[in-house]
C-alpha cells in the first residue's frame, strides 16, 4: 500500500468545491470532524468559496454553540440540507425556516442506509419506514420550507405493498473524524464512543468518486494498528488530517472516557434516587410496562428517568437497554454525551443498530411525549421558531413492537406534588399538549393502527391508548378531578374507557414501589 497524504486543514478544506455534496461524520456531540469543518468555515468566510454546497448528515452534530452542522450555516455557503436531525445546529435550521436554503427532514435510521445503498450503487433506499409521518410525499415528503421543491422521497408498491423509496444521493466528499490513522491512512475509532457511520459514509463517498478527509489524534507507523480496530481502511482514504487540541475530544467539551468504549467498565449501583417530581412520576408508571427481559429504547427528557427508577426499584438487570448510535446493554449517557452509553456488552456500526430497530427487534421503547392529536398523531420534529428534526425517532416508534410516548400533560410550567398517595398539581402548565392537530406528523396514529402496534401516552396524572377509535383515557391518577385538570386541559374530547381506571397508588408515595417483587 501507499502512504496517503498528511495535510493542513488548510490544505484539506481546498479538496471541497463549489456545488458539492458533503457528509459529515459525528451523533449529536460525539465523533465530530471539528477542525475539518472549522477549516472549511473559514476558508468560506475568508475567500467566498466553497459555495452552494449540499450537506448530508443523518445524526445532528453539534450543541448549538457554533460546532458541529453550525460550521455551514452560512448564506451563499449551504444551497441544500438533508438531514435526521437539525436541533444540534440552531443557525441551520435558521436557515430552513427563514427559507434560504432548500431543507430535507428524513429519518436518521433512513440516511444511516442511505449511505450503505450509496456504497453499493443502488437506485436508493427501500423501506416501509416514514410511511403516513411528514416524510411520506402524500404529506410534505420531508420538505421544510417552500423553497425546497425536488421529491426525493416517493411512494411505491411491491408484492402488494406500499414503501416509501428514497433517492441516492451521491457524495462528493466526506469530513469523518478517527482516533488513530497509520500511514497507509488505515483509521480506527477505537476512543470514539463507537463506529457509527463511518465505514459507510466512506465507501459510499469513495464509491461515489469523491474525496475522503478523515481527520484523528494521532498517526502511528505503517500496519502497527489491530487490523481488527481500523473501520476505515486505506484504499478508501485520500487524506489525513492531524486534530487540533480539543477537537480531538471524544464528545465536545469532554474529556475522554474509556467507559464509553469498552476498555473499562464503571461501577453503576450508587445510582442516586430522583426526587418525586412529574417526570419521576411518569418513569414510575413506564416502568411497569416492561417485561423481563424485554430488550429497550430510551428517549431524553421523561424517558430517561426510567433508568433511574429501574435502579431504585433493582431491576435494571431484567432488561437490555440500547441506544440508537449503537450501544446493546449499557448504560446511557445524556448531555453532550448523548449517544454513548458506559459498560455495553456490544457497541456496533449507527447503520446495524437500525437495521435491528426497524425489522422490530425492541420489545417497547420509551419516547417524549409532545403535540398529541385525536387519532394518535404526535409532532416532536417541528414547533414554529424551533426546528427539532425527527432523528431516529420514526425509525424506533414505527418499528418497535410496543412504543410509550412519556411526558408532562402540560408544558410551560407545570409543578406536582404527592401527599398520601395522591397527585396533586400545584401549577398548571401553561400550554397544552393534547391539540386538535398536530404541526407535523412525527409519529402517525393511523398508521400505528394498520399494523396493530400497542401504543400507550403515558403522563404523570393520566394514561391513554390509542385504540382504532382514537385516544382513549384509560387510566386516571388518585387526587385527579376528570373534568378541570384532565378534559378541560385538552383541546379535543378523548374516547374514555368504560372501565376507566385509577393509577396505581404505590406510584404517588415516596418509599419504593416493589417492583423487583
């Protein structure tokens, strides 16, 4: 093999030409090609060019701080976004919603195959995921704004059936950050927080005949790397860049941490009790509808909490958590180290994991609970001002065979308290949650129904399900009145059970529940 190429970021950043289409590797805050994508915002900023550039991401990268996708959130700079998720770069979305670029929204599990279909030179990708949601062209066909008008996306029928197929898109170069590289530019990712989509994206670059950057910590003499470490081999590499400091960081602002990667492992049973609020509450009820040995996904925000409560009660080795980026039977991490999960038995490539996820291979998964709607519908990707993006929650909630949307009732302000096994709402939030229509349909009732999925809407003082009807109360809290704190906080009459019941009251008392009993 022959040596590849030791560059400047300088140097690298001039591979990128006008009109290009570029990937970038990194899940949310982890694995981001930082001193890549500075180089190439400055050079931008500096010279004009590269111009009218196309961005392809499946994860969101960044913190909302000016890292990560934010490198391109420059007018001239960025013609068109397709992204899973845009929350992570605020300029970005900025750029969608004012309408200055033209803006993708498709499932992050969808882009994660996009880039294997791309390596192989298929037409595109072929999958029953996004149908009914916002994604599916009967509806918005993943446009954000009006100036996006090319369908990408688009409904077709096999054996009878119908699929949404994506179109391939090419990639003219690829920013993917590596640990350590050899000099026959042979990379491994051994201290990231896993593989991710990094052997995808560059063969579907190398495949596509363009550029491959990746930059890494460090570069070691010629075949002294564990062939079994190296996810992105030589002949697919056209350049390696030496990371500048912090960027070489595992996750942004973080310092390394071998927990996360399987080369230690941490102790996990001080796990601190949560104090008794509306989302410990929710993780109470969530956690009773897991079943030994169910295999998990867990959601930020209220779902996360079920971890906790799961260790409280003692019964945090009866199921297996996973996180999408990877991760089988860890613990996960939140915060800029969101993706990552401390102590996993196994931890393979974005792409796999989805793989998994949308053949049906988690038992229920637990997700935030936002704009509800009649027929079971749900928006977690587009609130006016704020563009989420769905990321892998299409991918997770159409495919698992029990999904539980959690989260407060209200939003803006609500606070709870418990006394003698009742709730009791010393504020009421400021904005309902529970509407007439949704602004964008992330999940889709109708389509829950058509494949006979259990769905459940769990809140801290009442539980719904979603039957072929529509929603349907099913379960109210102790302390709770039916018509001021339940009804009169929606915007639209529920279906309520005939049997409607009354929340397990161990769930409102401070000691534990007995759950492991």
């Amino acid at each position: 093999m022959k040596k590849v190429p030791v560059l400047t970021p300088a140097e690298a950043a001039m591979l990128v030409k006008d009109g290009d289409v570029i990937s970038t590797s990194g899940f949310v805050s982890c694995a981001c090609p930082e001193t890549l994508s500075k180089a190439l915002e400055k050079r931008f900023l500096e010279t004009g060019s590269p111009r009218d550039l196309t961005l392809f991401f499946a994860a969101g990268q960044g913190h909302r701080d000016g890292t990560g996708g934010d490198h391109f959130g420059h007018e001239g700079m960025i013609k068109r976004v397709i992204g899973g998720h845009w929350d992570r770069a605020k300029t970005l979305g900025d750029l969608a919603l004012a309408n200055k670029i033209e803006a993708y929204n498709l499932p992050q599990g969808v882009i994660s195959h996009m880039y294997r279909d791309c390596a192989a030179h298929k037409p595109g990708t072929l999958t029953h995921v996004g149908l009914y949601t916002f994604v599916d062209p009967r509806n918005e066909g993943g446009k954000l704004n009006e100036k996006t008008t090319e369908d990408i996306v688009k409904v077709v029928e096999l054996e009878g059936e119908e699929y949404l197929f994506y179109k391939r898109i090419p990639i003219d170069v690829v920013f993917i950050k590596g640990s350590y590289a050899d000099e026959f530019g042979n990379v491994t990712v051994h201290k990231e927080i896993g593989p991710l989509d990094a052997t995808a994206q560059a063969q579907a670059c190398k495949n596509s005949g363009g550029k491959v950057i990746v930059q890494v910590e460090r570069i070691v003499s010629g075949g002294t790397l564990d062939p079994k470490l190296v996810k992105v081999p030589g002949i697919l590499v056209d350049a390696i860049v030496l990371g500048e400091g912090d960027d070489n960081m595992q996750c942004l602002g973080m310092p390394f941490d071998g927990a996360l990667t399987g080369e230690c492992r941490i102790p996990v049973d001080a796990i601190p009790p949560i104090p008794m609020d509306a989302k410990k509450i929710i993780a109470r009820r969530a956690a009773m509808e897991i079943k030994p040995g169910s295999v998990v996904n867990l959601g930020t925000g209220a779902p996360e909490k079920i971890a906790n409560v799961a260790a409280e009660e003692g019964i945090s080795d009866n199921f297996c958590l996973t996180v999408e980026a990877g991760s089988i039977a860890g613990v996960p991490y939140g915060g800029t180290q969101f993706g990552a999960a401390a102590n996993s038995m196994c931890i393979y490539e974005h792409n796999v994991q989805f793989d998994f996820y949308q053949g049906g291979g988690l038992d229920i998964a637990f997700l935030g609970l936002a704009e509800t709607a009649p027929n079971g519908d749900l928006n977690v990707s587009k609130f006016g001002t704020r563009l989420a993006g769905a990321g892998g929650f299409i991918d997770i909630t159409q495919n698992a065979k029990k999904v539980c949307y959690c989260g407060t009732f209200t939003a803006k302000g609500i606070a709870t308290d418990v006394k003698d096994g009742k709730l009791i709402i010393t504020q009421e939030g400021a904005k309902k949650k529970f509407v007439k229509e949704v602004e964008q349909i992330t999940f889709s009732g109708k389509y829950a129904n058509k494949v006979h999925q259990p769905v459940l809407y769990i809140t801290e003082r009442a539980v719904f399900e979603l039957r072929p009807e529509g929603v349907t109360l099913i379960e109210i809290a102790p302390g709770i009145d039916l018509q001021t704190q339940i009804l009169d906080q929606m915007d639209f009459k529920p279906q309520i059970a005939e049997n409607l019941k009354t929340m397990d009251e161990r769930i409102f008392r401070e000691e534990k529940m007995g759950l492991a009993e």
